[in-house]
C-alpha cells in the first residue's frame, strides 16, 4: 500500500500546530494498522472550498502516475470544504483510480 498523508489548515489564525496535530493522528492511524506512510500533502493557509491547492494537486498528480494508492486525512473537512466537490474525490475520482 503507497500510503500518503494530506493535512491541510486554512487560516492564518490556525496554527502549525495544526498540522503537526493532524500528523499526529495520520500517522498513528497508519502504525495501528500496518500502513506504510510513503510521502505527505501539505497545504498550509490554503481554503478547502475549492481544490485548486499547491499540494493536493500534487497528490492527484501523484495519484495519475500511479504512485499513490491510499490517502489518509484526519477527517474530510481537511480533504475539502465543498461536500459536493469533496463527495466527488471520495466517490468517484478515488475509486476509479484505486485509491482507498
């Protein structure tokens, strides 16, 4: 299993630690189940309303060459805001791509 972290904060008056909190958990998750973390996504002051973010295009970048086959976020609010654009990914862009 490529496993990969995507953690993302989206204000400035969110902190970093933030992200090494969502870290945290991700990679706590991966151990407690025998899942190698092979790389991390992370976008930093960036909305989840939308999914033109630096570093989730690069996971689905990474996703398209086949590199990546699991994402772990803390939860899907991190993943994105937009329920329909976020119910897209979860439904239908992972699965055609194998992604778990």
């Amino acid at each position: 299993m490529n496993a990969v972290i995507y953690a993302r904060f989206s204000s400035h008056s969110q902190r970093e630690q933030s992200i090494e909190g969502q870290l945290k958990t991700c990679y706590k998750f991966a151990a407690d189940n025998g899942y190698t973390v092979i790389g991390e996504y992370i976008d930093r002051a960036q909305s989840g309303t939308n999914d033109n973010r630096a570093e989730f295009q690069r996971m689905i970048a990474d996703i398209e060459r086949k590199k990546v086959n699991m994402v772990i976020t803390k939860d899907l609010s991190r993943l994105g805001r937009d329920y329909i654009l976020t119910g897209h990914y979860m439904e239908r862009y992972f699965p055609e791509h194998r992604v778990r």
